[in-house]
C-alpha cells in the first residue's frame, strides 16, 4: 500500500515567482499548496491538516509572525518554517522564540528548501533506517568482539559501544533492534563473570593487565590537577555507565568533557568501592589502619562515615602535604542554598580539593524496590534513565557544576559503582548471620544451590577484604541473579525480581564513568 503524500502549506505573497520551488518538491513526492497570504492560509489550515508550513515574514496584510502567533494558538504542535528577506536579529529571535523548526533567509535554491523539509519530515525515518544499517553492518564485529574479549580494555570497549547502540538505536525509534542488543549484553555478562572470577584477584595484587581500579582514581585523575587553583571531585553514588551518557550532554553546555571508565572493587557496594575512591586503598588495609573499625555487618551506612579522613590520609601521602580539602555528603537538593553557601566559602582555600557525593541515584535506585510507584516509574534501564536525567537537569549537582565551570574550576566527576537489573533469583543457604544484602553476603557456611549464579572466593585474602571470624565466608553473585532463601522464596521473588541492584560482579556494575571536566570559555 503507497503512503500518502506528506502535504506542505507555503504562504509567501509572492508565491508565483517561487513555482520552481513548488514543483521542486512535488517531483520528490509532496503535496504542495501555494497560499498568497496569512488570511487564506489560516482558512485553509482550519479545514486540512498540513505537516509542515513554510512561511513568509514580510507579506501585506497580516505579518508571517502574527499568523504564527495564530497558529500557535490554534496547534502548537504545529510544524513551522519561517522564510523572509529579513536578517534582522529581532525578527530571527520572536520566530525561534516562537518554536519554529528552521529559518530560511531568501534567496533559497530548491535544494536547499527541499534539505529543510526533508530533515523536518523525513529525518526520523532516515535516522531510524541508517541506524539500522550501520548496526547490521557492525553486527559481525560486535560478536567477534564478545567471542574474542579476554582483557579488561576489550571487555569495557564492548560494553561501551553496546551502551552507545542502546542509545542511537533508541533514540532514532528502532524498536526492533534494541532486542538484538540486549542479547548480546546478556551473553556479554555470562562471559563477564567467570572472566572476573579469574583475573580479579591478580587485578587486587597489581598483576599485569590489571585495569583502573576504584583504589586508582585520585591518583591518576585528581593529582594531576592539583595546583593553586580549587578543584572539584564530584560522586554520584550507584550511577550506571548509561546514566552517566543520559546526563553527559547537559555537562557538555559548560565543560569539555574527557571520559574514561575504571572497574570498581569487590564487592560493588558503597561500603567497599567508595572507601577504596577515597583512600586508595583496599578493604583490608583500611581495616589495618582503622582496627575495630571494620566488620561485614552490611551496614553500609556506618562504614562511610571517613571518607573525608580518608581522602585526606591519601593525598597527604601522594603529595607530602596536607592538601585542604571541603567534604560534602548531599543526600537531598532542598539544602541547596546551604550546600552553595558553604561550597563558596570553601573556594577561597587556595589549592582545596573540594569533595561531593550526591546519594540521590543510590537512593532511588533502593527506594525502588520498596516503592510500587516508583518501580513502575521506572520499570526499565531506559526509564531509569530517563529519571536520573530529569532529577540531574534540576539538582543541587548540576547547580554546583555549572558554578565550578563559570568560575573556571576543573573537576572529576566520577560513581562508585553501578547496578544491575536483576531479573533472576539464585537460591543459597545460608544461617541467621548472614548479612542482609542481596547480591553479595557474608556469612557463616554459606553456599549457592547453582554454582553458576554466584562466586565463592577462595579466601577474603584473595579479594583484598577484611579477614572475616572463623566459618564466615562470602557469595558474590553473577550476571543478573539476585539471592534468595528456600524459606522465603516467594516473598523475595515478589518483591525484588526486576530491581536495580548492586554488590555483584556485572559489566553494568562494575564498569564505570570517569571524566575530567575542563570549563569551556566564556
């Protein structure tokens, strides 16, 4: 069945001379109608829908601009070219303000009319098929890719690109690809896993091949930019590498933007990655150094109350120093107007580190396994990330980037670890002791009833973790399982299947963003 012509409405009073325009674009399959003034043109737009208009500014009788207003008001979904002789400023700025989708500057060629429609009512239908084409000709590539990966670069060059066709394909509406992509990320984590299993504990002992880790960060990232000057390193807890991609572009208004990714530590967890961000040091040796401190109660809230101490502790030792540093913990953006008056205070500290953690992904994202609202809110990795990007446009975070831009401040912007969309349970035994958390436990004889749903470490030792008492060991769990008792098997089914988690070992936990934000000019 042929698809109806697209109809266009140009209203231009001198629309005779423009007839080589006209037939220009019906030869390219459009129905074309040519209106000699705003009066008619309203008229005929109340008894037919057009898909685009094109009109002219300067016409007798109403102007270009009040028909517009009209058409607004009428439909404001309306789609609008604006074409005038004028190049005046005032008249360039009311027709954008106004929402119109191109401005056209006479004298036009037909090309260049038709590139202007063509883009307005035919460029998601041509995004959509070369999205389509590039991704079935880079198909072969990517599954080699899977088949081949064996080091730490390839598996995160994967991921990420992964990540990048999840987005292009989403964005041009090709639905029907996105399925494809989403099983080649499965059979990427099903590799990820035991590939972890193997290299992590020579990655922990610095062995060759060894990636960034979360321990790495401020040594190589934020030592660097220390100088006289402030500098910011800013956390977004529990925040996905295609989080940190959905919210990107507001950041890139004011900075430029050089983004690499590190593995964060075993288990990905607030309570181990970001200690390891703030000391650079792994868990066993924070408990060295803090004795009594530390114990795998899984209450991650009393094991991150130094970080301040401990990002203090690192760079006097990579320094020499003590290197002044402001630490804020922001939990919600109703401090916001506190959060900036202590932060300007802070600036004044000639060669401060200035140190953020924003809690509110990691808080939404176990907020969400509590709340039917917002699990259905967001229901899916897209929709998660479109609710980071809404809250990020609006928060306390980005206000505090865009004044460390205006004022020239460079900055490290960076996550502890991800999560992981958990979608199947894993059964394990475990006694009373064990701790609460659902992709990683410690506890006392604990074994998974599928081996292929979680890794057993051979000893803490091995995974750079504190030594646990006598019979404690620990579970870490693989791909997109989540752990679960015989005895409440339903009850956790019910509840956490389908929730963003983390703790355990998956691309999307622990293959995470880190960006050097440099300011643009003013």
């Amino acid at each position: 069945m042929q698809r109806a012509a697209k109809r266009i409405l140009w209203v231009d009073d001198e629309i005779d001379l423009l007839r080589p325009h006209l037939l220009f674009l019906q030869q390219r399959g459009y129905h074309v109608d040519g209106i000699t003034n705003g009066d008619d043109a309203l008229a005929l737009l109340s008894d037919h829908a057009y898909d685009l208009i094109l009109l002219d500014e300067q016409m007798p009788g109403r102007r270009g601009l009040e028909v517009l207003r009209i058409i607004r008001h009428d439909d404001p979904y309306a789609r609008v070219v604006m074409v005038t002789k004028s190049e005046e400023d005032r008249t360039m700025t009311e027709a954008i303000g106004r929402q119109v989708e191109a401005y056209l500057v006479k004298p036009t060629s037909p090309r260049q009319v038709l590139s202007v429609v063509t883009r307005i009512l035919e460029g998601s239908l041509i995004q959509q098929q070369r999205a389509a084409q590039d991704f079935a000709a880079r198909w072969p590539v990517l599954s080699r890719m899977r088949e081949e990966a064996s080091t730490a670069s390839a598996f995160a060059d994967l991921h990420q690109e992964l990540v990048d066709w999840h987005f292009r394909l989403e964005r041009a509406g090709e639905t029907g690809l996105l399925a494809t992509v989403e099983s080649l990320q499965q059979d990427l984590r099903r590799d990820f896993g035991p590939w972890v299993m193997r290299e992590y504990p020579r990655w922990v002992r610095a062995g060759p091949g060894a990636p960034a880790l979360s321990v790495d960060i401020v040594k190589r990232y934020l030592l660097p930019l220390l100088g006289a000057d402030p500098v910011f390193f800013v956390v977004l807890d529990c925040m996905r590498l295609d989080q940190w991609r959905a919210i990107a572009p507001l950041l890139g208004r004011f900075f430029d933007i050089e983004e690499s990714c590190h593995y964060s530590i075993l288990p990905t967890a607030t309570p181990y990655a970001r200690n390891a961000l703030f000391s650079g040091l792994f868990p066993d040796q924070i408990a060295t150094k803090r004795a009594g401190w530390w114990d795998t109660s899984g209450d991650e809230g009393s094991l991150n109350t130094f970080e301040d101490e401990l990002l203090r502790e690192q760079l006097r030792r990579l320094t020499g120093r003590d290197v002044p540093v402001h630490y804020e913990k922001v939990f919600t953006d109703r401090d916001e107007a506190q959060v900036r008056g202590r932060l300007l205070s802070a600036l004044k500290t000639r060669g401060s580190v200035v140190a953020m953690v924003f809690n509110f992904v990691d808080l939404m994202t176990h907020g969400r396994s509590e709340s039917p609202i917002l699990m259905e809110v967001a229901k899916d990795e897209s929709a998660l990330r479109q609710l980071t990007r809404s809250w990020f446009e609006r928060s306390t975070a980005l206000s505090v980037l865009k004044e460390a831009a205006a004022r020239g401040h460079r900055v490290v912007f960076t996550t502890d670890h991800g999560s992981i969309h958990c979608r199947r349970p894993a059964t394990i035994y475990a006694r009373r002791d064990a701790t609460a958390s659902l992709r990683y436990k410690f506890g006392s004889n604990m074994r998974a009833r599928d081996q292929r749903a979680a890794f057993a470490p051979k000893s803490f030792s091995s995974m750079r973790l504190p030594r646990g008492s006598p019979g404690v060991n620990c579970l870490v769990a693989l791909d997109d399982y989540f752990f679960v008792y015989p005895t409440k098997l339903r009850e956790y089914q019910r509840r956490y299947r389908n929730s963003f988690l983390h703790g355990g070992i998956s691309p999307e936990e622990m293959i995470v963003p880190v960006a050097v934000l440099t300011p643009r000019p003013l």
